[in-house]
C-alpha cells in the first residue's frame, strides 16, 4: 500500500498539499500509546510526516493531538482495507 498518494478525483480542500509520500514510523501501532501502554481502537497515519496516530475513539485520541500541535492536517486511516483521508482543519474528508 502506498501511502500519501492522492485517492483519484479531484480535492477541494487546500491543505492536500500537506500530503506527502510518507513512510509509517510506528507500523506496529500508535507511537504514544506503545511508549505509555495505552490500548486504541484505530489507527490514522499523518500523510505529512508518518506519524501514526490513535483515533478519535481511543482513549488518548493521539491523531487528532498530533494534528493540533504539530499542524499536519490530513490524516489516512492506517487500517487494513480502508483508503479514507481525513482533514482535520476542515472536518471532512478528502
């Protein structure tokens, strides 16, 4: 699977130029929740830096942290079989 690449059509929202071809830096799992021993529920990849992150339903929602302090705003999720982007600024998916 190739990660930051544009999901075919075209994409409205202005921050897909954050998006980048990134490797995942924790493949094995949320990057905070292995180093506190959190569990999380799904997992979301950073398209501009390979941060992987816990979602919204886990307990530390460490994704949509890493977004409002590093800024990086669109997210993929980091499940098996799902394609789906994320925008954080803009609430909606790309």
């Amino acid at each position: 699977m190739t990660f930051g690449i544009p999901i075919g059509g075209t994409v409205a929202d202005p921050h897909v130029s954050w998006i980048r071809d990134v490797t995942p830096g924790t493949p094995e799992g949320c990057q905070e929740c292995l180093q506190i021993g959190s569990p999380w529920v799904h997992l979301r990849l950073c398209l501009t830096c390979g941060h992987v992150g816990c979602c919204d339903s886990s307990p530390m929602r460490h994704a949509r942290g890493h977004a409002g302090v590093v800024g990086h705003p669109i997210v993929q999720s980091f499940q098996p079989g799902e394609d789906w982007r994320w925008c954080f600024v803009d609430e909606a998916f790309v």
